[in-house]
C-alpha cells in the first residue's frame, strides 16, 4: 500500500534539491538527488520493486542509450571537431561566424544529442575567438541557445522530447512539419537579438591559460562517413512502422561491434548521469502520480484559473517550470499531470521545455555544459550575462510558439 505522505514528502524534498541543485554539506550533483529520492521511494514508499522499476519506460531509455551511442562513434571518428575547427576558421567576420556556428550547432543538435554538440563545440570556439582578441562569452552562449532551439526541431534532439514522443505516440515527419515553423522563427530571433546585444562585446581582454589544451579526436574519413551514413538510415526508419528503439538499438549494436572504436571508448561517452537521472525521475513522478497527487495539482490549477487543457497554459507552464527545476524534471512532472493524447499538445511540451530551458544557466544541461568548460579555459560567464540575452530569445520564442499554436488551432 502506498504510503502517501512518505511519497509526498520525498517528491517535495526531491525537486527542491533538483531546483538548488546540491545539498549543503554534501557533493550530491541533481543525478544523485533525484538517485536519493527514488531509492527513498523504494524503502520508504511502501511500493514493491516491481511496481517501482515498472515506473521506468524503457523503450525511452533505449532509445536515449542508442543515440549517445550514434553520438559516441562521430565523436570519436572527429567528425564534431572537424565541423568545430571548420567554423573556428572562418572568423574574420563575426556576424557571419555568429550564424554558421549557430546554424551548425542547432542542425545537429537536431539529430544528435545536443549536450555532446556543446560539449565538443565549446573549447574549439573559445579558444579561437580568444586567438583572434574577440569576447567568446556571446558567442558560447549562443551555442547553448541554438542547441536548445535545434534540439526541438525533432524528437530526437534531447532526452526529454525522446520520452515525450515515446509516450504520445508521435510519428517522426508529423512532428518535424508542426514543429519546423516555431523553430525557424526562435532561431531567427535569437540571432537577430544576440548579435544586436552582443556586437559591441567584441574586444576581448580575456587571455587563454597556457594549460588551456583541446582533446580533440583525430579525423577519420571512413568512420565519419559509417556513422552519417548509419545515422541517415535511423532517420530514414523513423518515418517507418518499424519500432524506434529498435531502429536505435539496432544502429548501436552496428557501432559497438566497431574494427576501429574500443567498446569501454565508446560507452565511456555515454552520457550516464543523464539515463540514471531519467530513471531517478521515472521512479519519483511514478510513485507521486500513483499516490494520487497529480490529479490533485491539475484540479488546484484549474480551480486557480490554469487549465492545462489549453495549450498556451500549457506552453507558459512548461517554460516557466522549467526554469524553476530544469527542464528534464518538469517534463517528467508534466507527462503526469498533463493530458498530451493529442498530438499538438505534446508537440506545445516539447517545444516549450526546449525554449525555455534557454532563460537562465539552470534551465537546460547544455547551457551547464557551456558554462562548465568555458570556466575550465578561464573564462566566466555569469548568471546575468547569460539571463540578458536567454530572456529575450525565450521570451521571443515563446511568443512564436503561442502565435503559431493561436494560429493553427
């Protein structure tokens, strides 16, 4: 039997430590609070292993696990160095390499995880704009953003769309056609508005530290070619009958049974924080939804005049949550309390916690990411720089969204 207030207590105690994001005395990052939380569940919640690990969907996991495979092996044949250093060349006219790094960081992080693509894009930007005495602050924050924009473009950009889709049942070209307008419309703003607040940043007095180094793959034809060609087919299936994680499943078994790339290489680029943190998640919204708790926020909201029924409630909820306790929690929260059995209400989700996970540093992993190894090569990019030019590209963005939802429904 469930014991109620045990559930809700951990599930508040949880999504507070996600929203602080560490516990004072402790060196718990989210993963390991949210670990705390589902473990607590399972002795305190009064719920059987079964039903606890039945909270976990992992057709989602699969698919997240696959895809950082597929992202692992064009890592490692250099092929996002290679795209990276390309950009980095072309550095003679910021406005250009302002929108050739943004659009190539928002194209993959469309088809691959978003999180990598900062993560390899970061160093090689910042150290070329530092060689050439150009601020590299905008600039890599203008990575965060674009992946953010990018990865909503399909479902497969970040983890939390993955799921999302998985549980909406949504077809790969139906979501790409809906989503592609709001999307092309964010980036534009964001462009236009971080060139605008940022071309007067130019002059950098920052220096690279002399430890300062890259860790970049060495580039190999053959195996990028293997990996774009393997992931065309992913895609080219998902418009398909055929079982997505399958598909998935199916593509990485092809790369861990690699001539070139070590199998421990490999799995050692897998993002396992993020897949133990969704099943973390799984587990704390599982046990909250069976308790009862979520049909119970539903009915406050709607008696506090928020139905999340319609889609612009829901679009500025998801936004707005996402940015309180990231945007991967509140997505595992919402899939619980709001009813997405329609298609345009899951595409609202999923663009909407893909946008406003752009509003601050905590609002997405990514914009962590490029904090993280910018400060690593010494340069510092704070909480304000960053929110004077995330809010305004959310804030477009978001106004896109709603336009475009007011506009086809």
């Amino acid at each position: 039997m469930i014991e109620k207030p045990a559930v809700l207590a951990i599930f508040t105690l949880t999504y507070l430590g996600i929203a602080v994001g560490r516990v004072p005395g402790l060196k718990l990052d989210r993963t390991g609070i949210v670990m705390l939380g589902a473990i607590a569940i399972m002795v305190f919640g009064g719920l059987e292993t079964p039903e606890v690990v039945g909270f976990i969907n992992w057709p989602t996991m699969l698919l997240l696990f696959g895809f950082f495979v597929l992202s692992a092996q064009l890592r490692l044949s250099g092929f996002f160095d290679a795209v990276a250093g390309a950009i980095a060349r072309r550095l003679t006219n910021p406005a250009r390499f302002l929108m050739e790094m943004m659009l190539a960081t928002a194209a993959l992080s469309a088809f691959l995880n978003h999180d990598i693509v900062c993560f390899v894009f970061t160093p090689v930007v910042a150290m070329a704009l530092l060689k050439r005495h150009l601020n590299p602050a905008p600039f890599l924050i203008a990575i965060a953003i674009a992946s953010n924009i990018g990865a909503a473009a399909t479902f497969v950009g970040n983890p939390q769309d993955m799921l999302i889709a998985q549980i909406a049942g949504l077809g790969f070209g139906a979501y790409l056609l809906w989503c592609c307008v709001p999307v092309l419309f964010a980036f534009v703003c964001a462009y236009a508005i971080i060139w605008m607040l940022s071309r007067q940043q130019l002059a950098a007095t920052l220096q690279a530290p002399a430890s300062a180094a890259l860790n970049d793959s060495p580039y190999n034809r053959f195996h990028t070619i293997k990996g774009l060609v393997i992931l065309a087919v992913v895609i080219g299936l998902f418009f398909t009958p055929l079982p997505k994680p399958l598909v998935v499943m199916t593509a990485a078994a092809i790369h861990l049974a690699s001539p070139k790339f070590r199998t421990q290489d490999l799995l050692r680029l897998v993002d396992w924080p993020i897949l133990v943190l969704f099943m973390g998640l799984f587990v704390v919204t599982g046990a909250f939804q069976a308790s009862g708790y979520g049909d119970e926020i539903v009915r406050s909201l709607a008696q506090a005049g928020l139905h999340l029924i319609s889609l612009p409630v829901l679009a500025l909820v998801t936004a707005t949550l996402s940015n309180l306790v990231n945007n991967s929690a509140a997505v595992m929260l919402l899939l619980k309390v709001a009813h997405i059995a329609q298609p345009p209400a899951a595409y609202v989700l999923a663009l909407a916690n893909s946008f406003g996970g752009s509003l601050i540093i905590v609002g997405s992993v990514s914009n962590i990411i490029v904090v993280q190894q910018a400060r690593e090569l010494g340069i510092r990019i704070s909480f304000r720089e960053f929110a004077r030019l995330g809010i305004p590209v959310t804030l477009a963005a978001m106004a896109g969204l709603i336009g475009w939802v007011m506009l086809i429904t």
